[in-house]
C-alpha cells in the first residue's frame, strides 16, 4: 500500500504523458542514465528522512516539515511558496488531461480539463486516509502498463539506442537544462518540494516505521526503474517525440490503436492519482477539511484552475512551473542535509555519555544496572 500510494502520487500527467522524462532525462542521451541513478539515490535519502519524520514528529499541519528543517521564517516561506506551487502543479495536471483527450481523440482541451476538476475536486473532499486507499490501488496498475507498452516500443523501434542519442540534436526537444547534471538537480528540488508535506502526512497514517521506509523505498525504486525503460524506448522512438504533446501516448499508438486508447485511460488515471493529493496538500492547509465550508472550498479551488489551465500549451506550462519551482527547491535540499547532521551529531554527545556513566557504575560495583 505504501509503494503504490506513492507511486501514484509521482506519475501525473508530467510523467505519464512522458515531458517530463523527456525534458528532464531523455534529451541529454546518454547522461540520462547517470541522471536517473543519482536521483535514485538522493531520492532514497530524502523522502525516507521524510517519511520517518511525519511518523515520529507527528505535525499537526502540513506545513510543519518545513519548519522543522528550515527554522520559523524560512520555514513560513517555503511553505506559502510550496502550497503556491502544489496548486500549480494541479493545474499542470488539469492541462495534461485536456492535451491527451485532445491529442487522441480529437476533442478540445476545454473538455478534459474540466472534467477532471470535477472529479479530482469531489474526491478530495474525502479526506487522507481514503485517499491513501484509493491511490494504492492505481499505482502498481500504472507502472504495469506503462512498462509493458514502452518494452514493447525497446523492440519495435526502428533506432537503435547510438542512433537514438545521435538524433537528439537534429530535434527541437524542450529541456529543463542544458545538462544532465543541471536537470537531475531541478528535478531533485521540485519533487521534494511535492514530496516533503505529503510524505509527512501520509507518515502520520503508518503504525510501523518499517512499513513506511520499506513501502517509500520500494516504491522509489519501481519508479526509477520505469523512468529507465520510458528513456530507453524513447531514444529507440525518438523521432515520434518530435513536436507532441503526449510522447508516451505516441509510443502507445505505434503499437496499435488498441494500445492507443488504453494508454491514454492510463495517463488519464495517472493524472487523476497525483492531482488529488495536489489539490487536497494546499487548501488543506488552510481549511478545515472535516467542514461543510472546506469541501466547498476545495471544489471551488478546483474549478478556478481551469481557467488558468486554459491559457498555455500543456509542454510549456509544465516546463515553467516545474524548472522554476524546482531551482526554489534546491535550497531546501541543503537545509534538510544540515538538519541530518545537527540531529545525528545531537545524540552522539547522549549515547557516549550513557555508556561512559553505564561503564563507571559497573566498575564501582553496580552490577545491578540495567543495560
């Protein structure tokens, strides 16, 4: 439940419509596989300390997982900043759905858009813990069927992956950076600022710090291991990237029409599993959600960022939100990194004086102190 809870939370319509892997990853070649290491790592690190800090800290608000890393005023920032972006992101989720409907079948953007607000706001209404329930079950079916269609793709293709990285150039491909290293960085920086208040919160819900560190790390790595497979089976397609919207869902339709139409369910789902919780983390931050006033607000929230959603192309919207919040997020790495050590360095002084005081008793005699 943990590893599907999350996964569902990452893949929205960024991952699953494939710009994001394909401005953060895809197009630096062959530095997209040291790119998806590193994040692997750093990501382990970073949202395991997030996880076991929500479940041990217990914050009433989300809000508090910054102040516990960045102190009271720097802390008061990234959180108006993050709930600004969260929502953004929201509405970045809402484009997705109008470009894929669009791009599939025809229709305007207008109509996915709104339809997904619609349901993303009244399920939000629903609180955490059925949120936490439903989006379990999505996440696992997503990964399934989005490394089905893109292996397939790995085969098909008619590059090989030499070729695929030597056409990159040739193509007008958005980036997030101009290197791979600048990209896995940004990305790093603007997933923690997503990862930060939900895995905290959702840590509150977990009995066993086990389960949730496990569940995190699990889930980080199917996530991981998917990006490697949509990277592979996009250098082996990469012409068809050129100029799409959806890059994934052109990988569905180079299979079949069939795989066509059932992809783009898929990315509709991903879209929906990561818009909830963007919509649900910042107005519950400052609403009381239990309300009859707070669920009004909530759908309310939601119906506003169709109009903001309607006003840029789903690849450029994306590409501002995410690389801008995500250079806001890299500080926020270092403050995490210096509170690590503050709280490591804090119990070593504790654990030495406990041993040293347990010591001295047992040579004077003390045998009966327990140990």
């Amino acid at each position: 439940m943990v590893a599907g809870t999350y996964l569902a939370f990452v893949i929205g319509s960024g991952f699953a419509s494939g710009q994001e892997i394909l401005q953060y990853f895809t197009v630096h070649g062959y530095g997209a596989f040291l790119a998806i290491l590193v994040y692997f790592v750093a990501a382990v690190l970073m949202d395991t300390e997030f996880i076991r800090t929500g479940q041990r800290e217990q914050f009433e608000k989300n809000n508090g997982i910054y102040k516990y890393y960045c102190g009271k005023y720097l802390g008061s920032f990234y959180d108006y900043f993050t709930n600004l972006f969260l929502y953004m992101s929201f509405i970045v989720m809402l484009s997705g759905s109008g470009a894929t409907l669009q791009q599939h079948y025809g229709l305007p953007t207008y109509i996915g858009i709104i339809l997904t607000a619609i349901i993303v706001g009244l399920t939000v209404t629903l609180g955490m813990g059925r949120i936490a329930r439903i989006l379990s079950k999505i996440g696992p079916l997503l990964i399934i069927f989005t490394i089905i269609i893109c292996i397939i793709n790995i085969f098909i293709g008619p590059l090989s992956i030499e070729a695929g990285v030597a056409a990159i150039s040739n193509l007008d491909i958005t980036s997030a950076s101009s290197t791979w290293y600048l990209s896995v960085f940004n990305y790093l920086g603007f997933s923690i600022l997503w990862a930060a208040p939900f895995l905290s919160t959702f840590g509150k819900t977990l009995n066993s710090q086990k389960q949730a560190v496990v569940g995190q790390m699990v889930g980080e790595l199917l996530f991981s291991l998917t990006c490697l497979i949509v990277v592979l089976a996009m250098l082996t397609n990469i012409t068809l990237m050129d100029g799409t919207q959806i890059p994934t869902l052109a990988l569905g339709g180079n299979i079949s029409p069939i795989f066509g139409s059932l992809f783009t369910i898929i990315i509709l789902l991903s879209i929906y599993s990561t818009a909830v919780p963007l919509l649900y983390l910042p107005t519950t931050r400052f609403i009381d959600e239990k309300t009859r006033k707070g669920k009004i607000i909530m759908i309310a929230m939601s119906l506003i960022g169709v109009v903001i959603a309607l006003t840029l192309p789903f690849n450029e919207l994306m590409n501002y939100i995410y690389v801008v919040n995500g250079y806001v997020g890299v500080p926020f790495l270092v403050f995490v990194f210096i509170k690590v050590i503050r709280r490591s360095m804090a119990k070593t002084p504790q654990l030495k004086e406990i041993k040293q005081h347990t010591y001295s008793e047992i040579n004077e005699g003390n045998h009966n102190t327990p140990l």
